[in-house]
C-alpha cells in the first residue's frame, strides 16, 4: 500500500534524511506558490530548471502538449520523458508514430535509446540485451494501396498496443500526433478509454497535437483537455483553436489565453490541474 511520508519541515536537512531512510524514491510536493509569482503574476522559468526542479510525474497521469506545427512538441516530449522516472512501468514507454517519416522523431527515439518496432508486440529481446527504455512504434506505411486501406493497417497496429498499455498498467502510451490518431484513424474511442478510465488502471495518455479545432474529417474528443493532470500550451494565434481553453477546468480560459499569446516560439505555458497552478517554461 502506499504511503505519503511527511516531515516537519523544522530543518532543510529533513527532505534528505527520508530519502535515505526510504527504500522508494520519493516525490516530494510543491506549493502552488513557487509557480505564482506576485500579485498572482505567471513566473518563468528557463526549461533546464523546470525539467530538475518542478517537473514531477506520477502512475497514471494524463499530459497534454498543444501548440502549432514546428514549435518543438515533440522535443518537448523527449525532454520530459528524460526527467521522468519510468522504473514503475509493466511496459516501457511506448511512442505511436503515424507519419510515414519525421527525422525530429527518429532523432529523437535514437537519442534516448529507444527501440524503433514496426508491429505490437515487440518482437522477443535476445536474452544478452538489456531492455530498452523505451519504444518507438512505428509500422510501415502500405504505399501500394489505397489510404483507406493503409489506415486500417495503422489503425490495427496503434490499437492492439493501447488496448494492451490499458489493461496492462502502469504504462505510458504517447500519441505524438493525436488528431491523426483520433479523427484520421478512428481511435477516439481507445484514446478516451486511456483519458477516462487510465488514470486507475496506472496508465497514462502523453497526447499531443497541433489542430485542437479539429477539421471537417473529425475533432479531438474533449477528454484532451479537461483529463490531463499536465498540460503544455504553446502560442496559437488561431482563434478557434484557442477557444478550446475553456476546457481546461480551474483556471479562466481569458488568463490562459492572454498568457499563452505573449509566449515566444518554443516557449510553453504549463499548467497543473491540482491547484491548479501554471508557470511560463522558457526555450
């Protein structure tokens, strides 16, 4: 069963004599007040100190990225899983890539070790290696048949591995590009699953996208911004993808959005449903 070990706070000594007196690693809380500055004012803080100081993932948890196409999502992504402590999950992180080539992705999956596979399951790990980290699912496009044809192949792919992730717990599935997943290959239904119902099971939905509005074909389920503990805004100057803040429960969607349209390229508002609270994380 677990517990919440908590000091007293008499000395700065106390955080790191329970450390050492726990066998488990442990997460230590902070208060909303160390992300709010004066007067209510959104602090800023450059990423390397975010990522060592305040990023802090948990079982379960549901994170969101939104923001426009080449303002560093998924670069975002992968400096969050490197700060992020994985040796709770049944099954490696496991990223689902759609698009038939991305080098920021391939880059990316070679920089943290993570094992590129074409099919779910993993094929079988010769009994010398090491487990990976992670993985990088990413199943061949059919370049000889019709789109929809293709997508029922992609779609077969993604699912079997998010209804495993689900049900096996304490996982992490990351959807680098959800509109595609959701409204192109029709796993709305597996991605809600995750969003509604994960959080008890341990496991966890990283969801990322670039048109929250969605397009005639389809929208991305609301569940996107109203289930995740954290979510990542970038600056978005469509106004109808931006009317998608009222969503996010806890906070006026006016701050929100005054906030995330005095960001920078590559900068992030972050915002933390248990508060809630919200800081400005710096390029």
């Amino acid at each position: 069963m677990a517990t919440d070990p908590e000091t007293n706070h008499l000395a700065d000594i106390d955080p790191i004599v329970v450390q050492l007196a726990c066998p488990r690693p442990i997460h230590f809380m902070s208060k909303s007040e160390l992300f709010t500055g004066f007067l209510g004012k959104v602090l800023r803080f450059d990423r390397a100190e975010f990522l060592a100081e305040r990023w802090d993932y948990r079982p379960g948890e549901h994170v969101s990225l939104i923001c426009p196409t080449q303002n560093g999502k998924t670069t975002m992504i992968w400096d969050l899983l490197q700060h992020t402590d994985t040796s709770w999950c049944n099954v490696a992180p496991v990223m689902l890539v759609a698009k038939p080539k991305d080098p920021v992705v391939a880059r990316g999956l070679a920089a943290v070790g993570y094992r590129e596979i074409r099919d779910w399951p993993p094929p079988p790990r010769a009994p010398w290696r090491d487990p990976p980290p992670g993985y990088g699912l990413w199943p061949p496009h059919l370049t000889e048949v019709d789109p929809a044809t293709n997508n029922i192949h992609l779609a077969g792919v993604f699912r079997r591995a998010l209804h495993q992730l689900f049900w096996k717990g304490n996982t992490i599935a990351i959807a680098d590009e959800t509109y595609h997943l959701s409204a192109v290959l029709d796993l709305a239904p597996e991605l809600t699953r995750h969003w509604t119902q994960g959080a008890g099971m341990g496991s966890g939905l990283w969801s990322a996208t670039q048109k929250p509005s969605g397009t005639q074909q389809g929208t991305i389920p609301s569940f996107m911004y109203s289930s995740p503990t954290h979510t990542f805004l970038g600056r978005d100057p469509d106004a109808r993808n931006r009317k998608r803040f009222g969503e996010i429960g806890g906070i006026d969607p006016r701050q929100i959005e005054e906030t995330v349209m005095g960001l920078q390229r590559f900068e992030w508002l972050y915002i933390h449903r248990n508060g809630p609270t919200m800081c400005i994380v710096s390029a």
